[in-house]
C-alpha cells in the first residue's frame, strides 16, 4: 500500500492544523491526524500488508513541499523507492514507526545523510540506522563514527540513536554504555519479528 503524505503530516502547521479549534475527538486537527498516521504505520503492517510512505522530499518538490509533477522524475523516485529491500529500510521503517506511536514526530533531517530525525517537545533525536550485516563490527563502528559526526551542539534536549538489527546488538555494546551516555548516544535494538528495544544505559 503506498501513501502520500504532504507536509502537514510530519510538521505542524497552523494553517491545517487549526490549533486554536478542536475536533469532536477533543483535539486539534493537526494532533488527530498524528494519531491517524501513527494508527495507520502500525496496524497496516499488523494484517501483512506493506506500507510505503512517499513524501514531498522523496520526490520533485520546492521547499515548501509543493511538487512540480515532474512524471519522470518522480516516477524513477517511485520506483527506487518501492524496490527498497534491504535490511537497513526495514529497521528504519519499523524505527519510524515505534517513534510515531512513542508520540515523536519526524521531520526533514538538518544534515541530509542523517537516516531519520524526530522531535518531541523541545527535545529532538538524531538516528543513524544499520541492518543486518556480515561485518557487525566495522558496520557499528562506522555508525558510531557517523554520529559523531552530527554531534554539533551541546544541546542536551538533543540526543542521537544508532539504531540495529538483534544481530549487531553486541557489536554496538563494545562502547560502554557510561560513554555512550556522555555523548547522548542511545542504543535501540530492532527484533527480527520488528519490535524495538531501548538498549539500557
């Protein structure tokens, strides 16, 4: 199943989300459709379906998210982003979603290498994601290595996720967890049978 999603679904906007207007579920229309999406991202996987999410940065639109219908531009877009089969998609889409339902909202990443950024509140998380590999070791390494890359601010609502399979969790535990914390780095383990778990500081 694939769905389009403009902007309005991963930043608010006063514009559509009428903040100042609630809706008979007793919330504004920008927090209902956050709860529609975050329905939407668990239960249709839950009945065996895929669910591909397309938005405006995956395909051929200026800043404010406004597409230029370029066809074939956008359709070669469609097209890699349907045949996404490794590993590391699937622990960023499951990732994605356990954010959503955990009331975190992505949003574009200020560094473009960045795999997935999300915020909630004032307190924003900077991922970086790894799938299954035969070189867990140098594979967690790299990652850890990318992330410092992003550490830019000593912000302390900032943190940042190395996110992995079950198979690479003992190679992302060769840092102690007393140095991951000092650098915000938490670790989330994803399951084989798509589940998420915070590894403990």
């Amino acid at each position: 199943m694939v769905e389009y999603r403009e902007l309005q679904h991963d930043q608010p906007m006063p514009h559509f989300d009428k903040p100042d207007r609630l809706t008979v579920s007793g919330v504004h229309r920008g927090e209902q459709r956050a709860l529609y999406d975050a329905r939407r991202d668990t239960e249709i996987p839950a009945h065996g379906l895929r669910l591909v999410v397309v938005r405006p940065a995956d395909l051929d639109a200026d800043g404010r998210g406004r597409l230029r219908r370029s066809e074939e531009a956008d359709l070669a877009a469609l097209r890699k982003i349907l045949a996404r089969k490794s590993d590391e998609d699937r622990v960023t889409d499951v990732f994605r979603t356990w954010l959503l339902a955990e009331g975190w909202t992505p949003v574009e990443p200020t560094d473009r290498w960045t795999d997935l950024e999300a915020v909630r509140g004032e307190k924003r998380l900077i991922c970086e994601a790894k799938g299954r590999t035969k070189e867990k070791g140098i594979d967690a390494d790299i990652a850890y290595g990318q992330l410092l890359r992003r550490i830019t601010s000593q912000d302390a609502r900032i943190r940042y996720a190395l996110v992995v399979p079950s198979s690479s969790v003992k190679a992302v535990e060769r840092v102690p967890a007393h140095v991951r914390e000092l650098l915000r780095i938490d670790v989330y383990e994803v399951t084989d049978d798509n589940g998420v778990r915070p590894l403990p500081a």
